[in-house]
C-alpha cells in the first residue's frame, strides 16, 4: 500500500505543524481537506513536553507534500516555503529542488521562506581565495546570492550572502571558523539581518518623551548590545542618564530579548536604532528608524548692535541659530503684539534673522522666538536688548584690539558673542554704577576643547558611552592642557574641569579603565600650575572645590592595581590594600589601619592657594578615600611638614563639599617635635592644614578676662561721659580745657561704641552675614577713629608745649581735629572695604567677624594696623617730648629732693598719658615678633589683653578721677544734691572760682 504524505500548518495564535495521511486509492485534494476545517473546528493538540492545548483554527495552508511509493520518497515545499535547517543538514535537502530522502521523521520539513543577509569581512585578502570562499558558503541552507567585493586597498574584501531561511548559527560560524584558518589571519566577524524581531514606537515620537524599543531573537546567544546612527555619527548606546539598557531576558517563545529605553527624547536620538545578539563572532542584528517631531536642542540667540542707542535709532538685528534639522518648523517672532514669519539661513547651523525696532520707552527690549514642531510642541528662546534711552549714564565706547564694547547703560552686562578664531563662547563686560568699565570676563573656550566637552556629555548621557570613547576624551583634556598646546587660560581650565566632572559623574554609571589614568593625572597636574588670577576669588574657588570633588569621585570610581600609583609633577596617586597602610605624598606621610578594603590616596601643590584666600595654609593637600571596606572607626593620621616657621596654630581641616569650605570636624591637630603637624582624623576626604597667627587664638583664660575686662570699660566710659556732661560748664573755661576735654571725651565714646561692637560679635557663628560683616565695619571704624582723635590729643599738646607764645586757636583745632577724628577714619575703612569688594577679596573672616590677616602686609586687618601704628608711634614721641620738656625744666643744679621730684612728675606724665595716648596698643605689634614657643609670648599676650581690655577704666581714672578740678566739682555736686553744703564748701568754691579768675 502506498500512501500520500502532507504536512500540514494550523494557524492559531501559534502555529503547529500536523500530518495528514492518504490511502492512494482515494483521491482526494489535500487543500479540499484543509478548507473542511472552518473556524467552528477545534483541535486537541499536544505538544512535545505532553502538554494538552485547545486549539481553534483561524487559517490554515499546505506546506509540503510528500509521495511515498513503497521505499521511496518525493517531498516538495509549496510556494513560499524552504527546506528546514533540520532538513538540510539531516537529510542534505537544501536547494529549492525535490528531496528524496525519508523525512518523515523531522520535526520540521518546511519553514516559510525569510530574506536573510549576512555581511562580513576578511583581511589580509588575495583574489585566489574567492573559490574557497564561494565554496564554503555554499554549504548554507537557502543559499541564493553571494557576493565578495575587494576593497581599493585590495588588502580588505567586504562580502554579503543572502539565505532565504533563518541561519544555523552554528553551522555559520563552523564556515568562518575554517575560512578564518585558510584564507584570513584575523578573526572574521559577521553581522546578519533578518532574524531579529524590532520593536519600535509608532512615529513621529513627541519631543522629550520617553521612547522604548525591544529586540528578540529565538535562539539563545552570549551577549547583546545597541548602537544608534543619526545624521552626524554613529553612537554604541550604554547606560547613562538618558540612555537604559534592559537586562537580558527570555520567554517561551523567545530564548534572547533586550530593551532600550530613552527618558528624554531629543534631537540627539532620532536615527536608526540597531539591536544585535552576539554569538562567537556571529552577530544578529535588526534595524529600526525612530522619527521624533524634533525642537530645537540649543537655541543661540544674538543681536547687533549690542545696545540700542535711542539717539540714534538704529534697528537691530536679532537672529537664532539651531542645529541642523529636517524638523519642518513653524517658526515665529514676537515682539510685543508684532508677530512674523521668516526663513532660515543655511549653513552649518540654520539661522534666522529678523529685524526689530526698539520703542525707547524701556531700559531693555524682549525678543523672542518660537518654534512649532508637527504635533504642535513649542519651544522659544528670549534676549532682552539693553536700550540706551535719551539722557541716560553710561560708559563710553571702548575698543581693546578688535572688541568694540559700545556706549552701554550703567549697571548693565554687555554680553559679546565673538570669540577669535579657533574658540567659540562669550565674553562679557560689565559698566558699573560710576559709569566705569570693569575688566572683561573671558568665556572663549577653544573649539578642540569643546568638542572634547560634547563627547563627554554624550558619554555621560549614553551615547557613545565605550572605554575606547572614554580614553580618547581623556587624551584630548590632556592634550589641551599641555603647556605647548597654546590654551591654559582660566576659561580653558574651567571647561576642562566641568570635563573631568562629567567624566567622574559617569563613572558611577560606566566602570573606567585603568588606561585613562596617565592622561588624567597628567592633565590635571597641568591645569594648576598657573594661577588662575583672570577670575575673581569666588569663581577660583569653586572652580577648585569642583576640581578636587571631581578628581576625588574619579580616584574612587576607577579601578587600577599598580601599587606604585601615578605621579606628575603636581599629583601623586598611590594605594594600599595591606591592612597596615603606610605611604608618603610630596613629603607627607600617611598611614591607616584597617581589615579589609584599598586605600587610594591623592596628594595635590599648588591648589590650596586657589582654595583658601583668607587664611595661611599649607601648600599641600591630601585626599583620601577608602573602598571596599566595612571599617566603622576609621582614622587616619598624616605628618605635614611646617613650611612656615613664622605662624604657631596649627589647624587640621577637611574640605566641606556641602558648604564649600574648611572645617576641622573630626580633626586634631599636633604640633610635634620635628616641625611637623600630625593631623588625626576619624573620616576620609581631603585634608590640609590651615596656619595663624598665635593673637589669634582662641584662649578661655585670655577670653574670660577679656570678656570681664570689656565689661568694666563699658561701664567705666558710661561712668566717665556722665561725669563729663555733669562738670562739663564748669571745667571748660579755656581753651586748652576744651581741646583736651573734647579729645578725651571723643575718645571715650569710639572706644564705647567699639567696645559694644566687640561684645555683641563674640558668638559669630550665631550671627547672619548681613550682621558679622556690619559689626566687622563698626569695630573697624570705632577703633581707628579712637586712635585719630588720640592723635588729634597728642599733636594738640605737643603744639602747646613747642609753641608756648602761639597759642593754638579753638577753630583751627575744631576743623583739625573733624578731619582727622571723623573724616580720615571714615576714608580708611571705606576705601579699604571697596578695595577689597570690588577686587574680589575677602574683607573679612566669618569665623570671626573681624579682619583677615593672611601674611606680612597682605590681608585686610592692615587697614587697621597700619593706622594704628602709624599713630601709636606718633604718640610714642609726643609723650617723649612731654618728658623732655620736664627734664629741661627741671633746675640743672637742683638737690635730690628735685630730682625726685623731676622724676615723680615724668612717671605721673607716663602713667596719664599711656591710656589716652593708646600706648599699650604696642604690645599687640610686639606679639607679631614672638614665637609661641618663647617664654615671654605668653607674658605679653597675658598684658595686652589686660591692659587694653580694661583701657575704658584707666581712661576714667586717668582722664577724668585723676583731675583735681573734676574731683571738686563731683564733691561740689554731691554735697549739693545731699543739702549738706558747709563753710569749708563754701571756701572751697570761693578758692576755686578765684584760681579760674
């Protein structure tokens, strides 16, 4: 009996392959058969595993035919159907013809017929291998085409086959495995095309919208990846902010699968999305376009003229460049109520220009522009021009080389969008309120430069995220901050430091590579060699605080293992992973215990100074970080050597990233015996030492008495003004009276007022900035202005004894004394506070809301020091001519009891007049010449804390209770408000009045 054999495929849902057998002696038509079962059939189907199914018929056709004759077989695939890779490499049926052998057994006979592509190269290549090649990809099921294409080089060939059914990977890479050992000496990699599934979102996607594409392929593979081709390159996508890649998968149906996902869809990433599932060095691709309705990434907005002068009336001219796109943008102006339509300028950018008239009725004019995508996002940019309105200040017009800054409105930032050739960016100059020009502010970064910054931000975001990738952004930050390569400038060293910050934020996404690390710790070394003085002390700050925060997250994150590190001639990179660490950075020592875990140490010159510009420091820092270790008391101990002898504290600190500046929390500083500073401290970051001078600190016996000692002033000068104002009429019967009455009681009053100042700032850190800053002026003020008018006192009474038959007139001493006591105070720390406002100086430490010294005759606290030096010793030699004066005097041949007396009297000259004359003042400049170590340190400090903390109460006693005349008027009035008023009274005022006469 011979019998007619059909295979047979139900589609459902799925598809299942059955059998259907006929006697010979029957004819029937096999598709007859198949049309029987109409959707109402439904089969019970079991699969391989022994699992039953329920399967309704929705379609159904013929897929092969088979004849069987006794032995013999005759088995055809119908029309859209190829022989199975099961078929063809079994049973050696592969071409498009009959197949004769006994197939009944396979699980599939025919598959439907798929386009499948392969491509691939081989190198070094010579035509004699053709043949071999045609041959050994004549071995694959489906072959239709093969094509090999030499390339111009004619060392490369490029080949492409074409199969008509899906490829046994293994079978193909048996193909490139023998090629690959006859004709090529390299690895032969191939991509196909045609047996992945891609899906991808329906188009045009919305701008900035979240876009999500899936791979799956049926057979199992060893890896995954997606790259992604725009207009201008191609990109290998990797985890980023922007860019996800999904975990690998697998279902029933699909044994690899793999997902992207975009969370900001922009113009970046519409292109051509290639998935690919990567098996030996076959890999199996699919492609899919993602159209997204595009806005403008960037919009740069510029405008000439750069000011609108009303007096002149010219228009300007705005325009807005975006990048290149095949968005068809609805693009509109608006200024104010006016809204036109314009074309773009092509060129590498598209731009467009439009040309508004300014209405002088505002100190500036907004234009914006809008543009309008397919599904009606919008998105605008703004500029306001600065309008010069008739009669308005300004500065005038200034060209420096090509730069024209035009006649530009005070208090107004001239933004200029020109930068020389081979940078691109900004720069700015602003016209102050005095209707001057302050210097120009430079944000021209080189091109190079920031190509470099593009791919970091794309490496960052995913795009192009690779080590390869990431060496190569390495070598261009290192390339450009080379010395010889004609950059350096602080907008260059800004731009690579947001660089190496984008850098070490990437690289808690992607792991790095060791091979980066010469490049970075070189580039980095470069960069602070100079000084970056062409910006002002806050921006050098930050900039630096960003430098060392970036550098210190790159050092974690990147892993290396050479145990000698890294060196440059500014940064040395060493780690430890012995549990007893123990290393040196430029002469610092550093050592930790720990259990487990490497420690990664940094030892950076020449960045304190562009991080601390209120205080003395040490010229190293060191950052340390700690990974892979569960330690819970970490500490950590380094030896600084001392590079000042001069300064005597010692502060270890750590830079605070959250506040941007120094704190010793969790520090202790040791001064030991080899000058140096053993810092211990229990947490791991960058540390320093900061160093000053021993005035300044902080002692609780020093500050108690000091506290007491303000107290008593306070209350004494209180006391001392009262009494003044009580005998004021009656002392003040000369001229004489009233010049050193006046001095004396203007001294007692700044020294009051200063003295509340201090009192009122002794707890700083409870104050707000606004407030330390203004005790800071007052204190600054109230003191120098105590020391004029001691002058004013001083030179009034050297005047009176020099010139003895010119008396000095009380106008002439009025005027004198109002310039010197209120004028010249005001002027010194007035000017000394622009000065250090508009140089970007700190003027004050806010630690201690009084002046900073940083070094000799550098910091703001010499406007205070030089005054009072300069006066102190003036008084010096007042006073010497006051004794001199007595000694001359005195009877050249006079007894003993003379002499004593001589004596006495240039004792009381010295005891009155060191108070009022701010004598004692000279023990603080005495300070700054000792060395805390000396034993007198101690002493002197001990004295000028005493005797100028209780200067208030000898001015009372002094200026006021030691006055012969002031005691009888107090008891004068005492007597009188008590009624007890006697003859001896009485006598007393008699005798006084007639004294005065």
């Amino acid at each position: 009996m011979s019998w007619d054999l059909l295979a047979l495929m139900v589609i459902s849902q799925d598809i299942y392959v059955s059998e259907l057998m006929v006697e010979n002696n029957v004819t029937l038509d096999a598709q007859r058969i198949l049309l029987s079962w109409n959707a109402s059939v439904t089969l019970n189907v079991t699969d391989s595993s022994g699992v039953s199914h329920t399967v309704t018929i929705f379609s159904s056709e013929v897929v092969a035919e088979c004849i069987v004759v006794g032995e013999d077989f005759e088995c055809n695939c119908t029309m859209g159907y190829v022989w199975s890779n099961e078929v063809c490499y079994n049973y050696n049926c592969c071409l498009p013809a009959t197949c004769t052998a006994n197939i009944s057994l396979a699980s599939s006979i025919c598959v439907r017929e798929t386009n499948v592509s392969i491509n691939g190269s081989i190198s070094p290549w010579n035509a004699i291998y053709t043949q071999t090649v045609q041959n050994s990809f004549s071995k694959l099921n489906g072959l239709k085409t093969l094509t090999v294409t030499p390339r111009s080089t004619a060392t490369i060939a490029d080949f492409l086959v074409n199969v008509s059914v899906n490829v046994n990977t293994s079978k193909l890479q048996e193909i490139l495995t023998y090629l690959q050992s006859s004709v090529a000496s390299s690895q032969i990699f191939v991509d196909t095309l045609g047996m992945v599934n891609i899906y991808a979102p329906p188009t045009p996607v919305k701008y900035q919208s979240l876009l999500l594409l899936n791979c799956t392929l049926e057979e199992a593979t060893d890896s995954f990846g997606w790259n992604l081709t725009t207009l201008l390159q191609r990109f290998e996508l990797n985890n980023g902010l922007i860019v996800r890649i999904g975990p690998p998968c697998a279902t029933q149906d699909y044994q690899s699968c793999t997902s992207v996902t975009i969370s900001n869809a922009t113009g970046m990433y519409a292109g051509t999305y290639e998935c690919g599932f990567t098996t030996g060095s076959v890999r199996h691709t699919a492609r899919a376009s993602v159209d997204i309705a595009l806005l403008p990434d960037s919009i740069n907005m510029n405008f000439s003229p750069l000011i609108a002068d009303c007096l002149q009336l010219t228009p300007v001219t705005v325009s807005a460049s975006i990048p290149i796109t095949t968005e068809p943008y609805n693009i509109t102006w608006n200024q104010n109520t006016k809204v036109m339509q314009t074309n773009p300028t092509k060129r590498d950018v598209f731009t467009y220009n439009f040309t508004a008239s300014m209405g002088c009725t505002a100190a500036s004019e907004n234009i914006e522009i809008f543009f309008q995508n397919r599904l009606n996002q919008t998105k605008s940019a703004n500029v306001n021009i600065p309008v010069l309105l008739v009669g308005a200040s300004f500065c005038n017009a200034e060209s420096i080389g090509d730069e024209v800054w035009p006649k530009t409105p005070i208090k107004t930032l001239v933004t200029n969008k020109t930068c020389p050739v081979g940078r691109v960016g900004n720069k700015t100059r602003y016209c102050n309120g005095s209707r001057l020009w302050e210097p120009v502010f430079s944000q021209c970064v080189s091109e190079v430069l920031n190509k470099v910054q593009d791919a970091a931000t794309n490496f960052l975001n995913g795009l192009g995220a690779t080590p390869e990738v990431a060496k190569n952004i390495f070598q261009g930050v290192n390339n450009n901050s080379n010395p010889n390569s004609g950059t350096g400038d602080e907008a260059d060293i800004g731009a690579t430091i947001n660089i190496i910050g984008v850098m070490a934020q990437a690289s808690g996404i992607m792991n790095l590579q060791e091979d980066v690390l010469p490049d970075l710790i070189n580039a980095a070394s470069n960069m602070v060699n100079s000084s970056w003085d062409g910006v002002n002390q806050t921006v050098r700050q930050s900039m630096s605080s960003n430098y060392l925060s970036s550098m210190e997250n790159l050092v974690k994150n990147i892993q290396f293992n050479v145990s000698d590190g890294y060196n440059s001639t500014n940064l040395e990179l060493k780690l430890c992973t012995s549990e007893d660490c123990s290393l040196s950075l430029f002469g610092v020592d550093v050592s930790l215990n720990k259990t487990n875990g490497t420690m990664k140490s940094l030892g950076v010159r020449n960045l304190m100074d562009k991080m601390t510009f209120d205080q003395n420091f040490s010229s190293i820092l060191i950052s340390a970080t700690l990974v892979n270790n569960n330690d819970s008391n970490i500490t950590i101990k380094m030896n600084f050597p001392v590079e000042q002898p001069g300064f005597t504290t010692f502060s270890c600190v750590f830079w605070n990233t959250v506040n941007n500046s120094w704190s010793t929390d969790g520090c202790l500083a040791n001064l030991t015996g080899g000058n140096e500073t053993l810092c211990e401290c229990h947490h791991l970051t960058s540390f320093s030492v900061l160093m000053a001078k021993s005035a300044n600190v902080s002692n609780p016996n020093l500050d108690m008495i000091t506290y007491i000692g303000l107290g008593v002033s306070i209350f004494s000068l209180l006391l001392f003004l009262l009494i003044e104002y009580l005998v004021w009429s009656a002392l003040i019967k000369t001229n004489l009276s009233h010049f050193r009455h006046t001095a004396v009681v203007n001294i007692a009053v700044f020294r009051l007022l200063g003295d509340c100042s201090f009192l009122a700032s002794i707890f700083p850190e409870q104050l707000s900035e606004t407030m330390c800053l203004t005790f800071t002026v007052c204190k600054h003020l109230f003191y120098v202005a105590m020391f004029t008018w001691m002058l004013c006192l001083s030179s009034m009474l050297v005047h009176q004894l020099i010139f003895v038959f010119s008396p000095l007139r009380k106008r002439v001493f009025m005027f004198f004394s109002s310039i010197v006591g209120y004028v010249v105070p005001i002027l010194i720390v007035g000017s000394s506070y622009v000065y250090y406002k508009y140089t970007n100086k700190s003027y004050y430490d806010r630690k201690s809301c009084w002046l900073i010294y940083e070094s000799l005759l550098k910091g703001s606290i010499h406007a205070f020091l030089l005054p009072v030096l300069t006066i102190t010793l003036t008084n010096l030699f007042s006073m010497a001519v006051v004794i001199l004066t007595l000694v001359k005097t005195s009877v050249p041949d006079g007894t003993k009891a003379d002499e004593k007396e001589t004596a006495k009297s240039i004792l009381k000259v010295v005891v009155l007049l060191t108070p009022i004359f701010g004598v004692t003042w000279s023990l603080g400049f005495f300070l700054y010449t000792l060395n805390s170590t000396d034993p007198m340190f101690m002493v002197v400090n001990y004295l000028f804390t005493i005797l100028n903390s209780f200067q208030g109460f000898f001015i009372l006693v002094t200026g006021c209770l030691a006055e012969q005349k002031v005691r009888d008027e107090l008891y004068k009035l005492i007597m009188a408000k008590t009624g007890r008023e006697t003859d001896s009274m009485q006598k007393l005022t008699s005798t006084t009045y007639t004294k005065d006469k």
